[in-house]
C-alpha cells in the first residue's frame, strides 16, 4: 500500500485549471438547469413523459456526435478556436429552445445545445491532458470536478428559482448569457496544443481512431466511465418526475432535494485525492462500483417491499452520485493518460462514448416500462458490474498491485502509446 503524495502545481497550471473548470461547469449546466421544468415542459408543450425524458438523451447524443468533430478538429487546429467555435453553437441551441413552441422544435434545440456544448465537456479534458498526466491528471480533475460538481448541486436549484420567478424558459435564456461569458473569457486564452498537425486529413483521423480503439485498457476504462456517467444520468432524467409527480414535491423543493443528492458527489471529489494517494486509481474504482451496486440493492428492496419513501429514494440515489467520483475520474485519468499525439482522438472517442452509452441505455430503459424506480434498482445493479468485470480484466492485464500508478512501467505521466 503506498503512502500519500502531495501534488504541487505551478501559476500557469493552475489558470488553465481555472479556465477548465468554468469551462466545464458551464458545459454541465446545459443538462441540470431546467431539471426541475420537464414537469411543466410537458404540460405547456403537451407532450408525453417520455417525449420530454428525451430531451436529456438528445442533448447528450448532440453532445457525443460533437465531440467525434471536435477531438481531431484540435488536434488540427488547436483548442482555443474550436472551443470558441463550440461555445457560439451552444448559444445559438439555448436561444433556439427560448423561443421553442412545439416539442419538436424543442428537442432539435436540445440537439444544437447538445452539440455545441460538447466542446466544453470533451475538450476540457483533452486541455486539461495538455498539461497534466496520469496521476497529476486524476488529482487535478478531482480539484477541477469538485467545483464542477456544484452543477449537480446549483444547476437544478437554480433552475428551479428561475422557472419560479420567470419561467422555465428563462432557463436557457440564463444559460445563453453564461455562455457568452465563457466565450468572452476563453477569448484571452493561450492555447494549450504544443503537438498541432495541420496536415491531418479525414484518413488520419479514422487511423487515430483505430489507434486509440486498438488500447484494450482505453477502451474498457471509457465502457466504465460510461457505466458512472450512465447511472447518474438516468437519475437526472427520471427524478423530477419522481419527486414531483409520485412524492408531490414542488419544483422549488425538488431543486433543493437535488443539490442534497448533488452534495454526495462533491462530498465524494473532495475525498479522491487522497484515496487515489493511498490506494491507486483502480481500487478506488471499484469501489465507486460496489457502493453503486449496495445502492442499487437497498432502491430495489425498498421498492419491492414496498416500504420506499421519498427520504430512502433520495439517500440511495445520493449513494449512486458519491460513487460517480471515484467511478468516472480515475476511468478518465486512466483513458487520457494513454495518449499524446493522439490525444484529440482519444478524447473525443471517450467523449462520445460515454454519451452515447448513457444515451442509448436511457432511451432502451425508459421505453422499456414505466415502473422507473424499479428499472433504476436494476440498473444500478446490472451496469456496475460489467464494470467490475472490466476492472478485473484490467487488473489482470496490468499485473495489479505491482504497476498500480503508471499502468505501465514508465513514470507518471509518460504516455502509454502514441
């Protein structure tokens, strides 16, 4: 078992992690911010439950084809000007939804929102990879995402006084100025691309992305990232409903009960950097996946016996969200450590990836049927672990404990494989 270290970064890391994490933060809130208005989203617009749920799927989905685009484009190109590219995209998708009337004008505003505000969850990582790797990554993340976190905690508390005072389509009014903001401030940016290749051509990225698919490690750590990030966004997307249509909760109530299960995740990043310290980012991995699974079982058992209260709804999911930290940090540590030429590519695969599984798995279980807290107790059981299955192939690839730190021989922060 290895001992403590202290991390240390310099001025100019440190601005860079600043500018991440607004830049993150900001690219989060495009999916909690109006949380608490789906219920009134759905009467206004007249559309079904499950119409309105997709509305979280389309964004994400936007998001993942966003990121295939943006990961080789940077690499080309650089990060500043297609960053900046992404953030007009998003505020022209927000001020789209402002002005929606139907539902399906709706969900293609999602879409653009989705889209363009991929750049700031996919490209933040690769940013962040430019200056930092493996261990240093993880722990700077941890620091990044536990700022960013309070979108989980704010975002729909937010929202929720927002569509109170102003309706709920305020809400993408507000996020249209914060991305302004954002545009703005990255406007001052250096860019953070030292390995730009203006030769790239549409044959150089698909070679990148067999590269990176080729990486049998990249490839089940980005499934596992998916599995965090998968079980975290069928909460966002059932919860309202839930809340405030099963246990009657307003909507002010429900953003309130939402930043207290946000708390769990915050709670959780501030508690990474010194258990990936003590026992490495694979154990702390599997961990996020037990507690996941313990908190599918206690949802299931509840509901089944038919004793769940809104209290015991909320502390299990609150366990799902303490687990994301340690699930999805130390699998995006371990993905974007792999690369550096390659970086662009691997970053949007991993991107793409993780929407595209939490996408597809929330449209498959939401249609699947309507009975959501059972569909979410097996979820959060079945998904964790295949993610444990993966954690133990890893395991063994690696020759685990020996080679916890680096994955590989070399030392922290060398890269895996060009």
């Amino acid at each position: 078992m290895s001992t403590s270290k202290k991390v240390r970064f310099t001025l100019d890391e440190m601005k860079v992690v600043v500018v991440v994490t607004a830049l993150l933060l900001i690219g989060l809130l495009g999916t909690d911010i109006h949380l608490s208005s789906l219920p009134e989203i759905m009467n206004v617009m007249h559309a079904s439950q499950q119409y309105v749920q997709a509305s979280i799927s389309v964004f994400l989905f936007g998001t993942g084809v966003g990121a295939l685009m943006y990961g080789p484009m940077s690499d080309k190109h650089g990060r500043k000007p297609i960053i900046l590219i992404g953030l007009a995209v998003a505020i022209m998708g927000n001020l789209w939804a402002v002005f929606a009337a139907k539902i399906t004008g709706f969900l293609l505003a999602r879409f653009v929102q989705g889209l363009g505000s991929g750049v700031c969850l996919a490209l933040s990582r690769i940013v962040l990879a430019d200056i930092v790797q493996a261990d240093r990554y993880a722990i700077a993340s941890s620091y990044i995402t536990l700022f960013t976190g309070l979108s989980f905690v704010l975002g729909p508390l937010l929202g929720s006084f927002v569509q109170t005072w102003f309706g709920w389509r305020a809400n993408f009014f507000v996020m249209a100025l914060l991305l302004c903001a954002m545009f703005a401030v990255y406007l001052r940016c250096r860019e953070t691309n030292a390995h730009k290749n203006r030769s790239i051509t549409a044959r150089d990225v698909f070679a990148a992305y067999r590269v990176v698919l080729s990486d049998a490690t990249f490839v089940s750590s980005t499934i596992v990232a998916g599995v965090g990030m998968t079980c975290f966004v069928m909460y966002t997307s059932s919860s309202p409903f839930v809340l405030q249509q099963q246990f009657g909760y307003s909507a002010t109530h429900y953003g309130w009960a939402s930043a207290l299960v946000g708390s769990g995740l915050v709670i959780s990043r501030l508690l990474l950097p010194r258990l990936i310290g003590r026992f490495g980012m694979l154990p702390t991995m599997i961990a996020g996946l037990f507690i996941a699974i313990f908190c599918g079982v206690a949802l299931l058992t509840l509901s089944t016996l038919g004793g769940l209260s809104a209290r015991g709804f909320l502390l299990s999911v609150a366990g799902v969200s303490f687990s994301y930290s340690f699930i999805v940090l130390c699998a995006s540590a371990i993905c974007m450590s792999r690369f550096t030429a390659h970086r662009g590519a691997a970053g949007a695969i991993y991107c793409c990836s993780q929407m595209g599984l939490a996408f597809g798995v929330n449209s498959l279980v939401s249609s699947v049927s309507s009975d959501v807290i059972t569909l979410l107790g097996v979820s959060y059981i079945a998904l964790p672990m295949l993610g444990l299955l993966l954690c133990a192939r890893q395991s063994a690839a690696i020759g685990y404990p020996e080679k916890r730190a680096g994955y590989d021989d070399r030392q922290p922060g060398a890269p895996a494989t060009e």
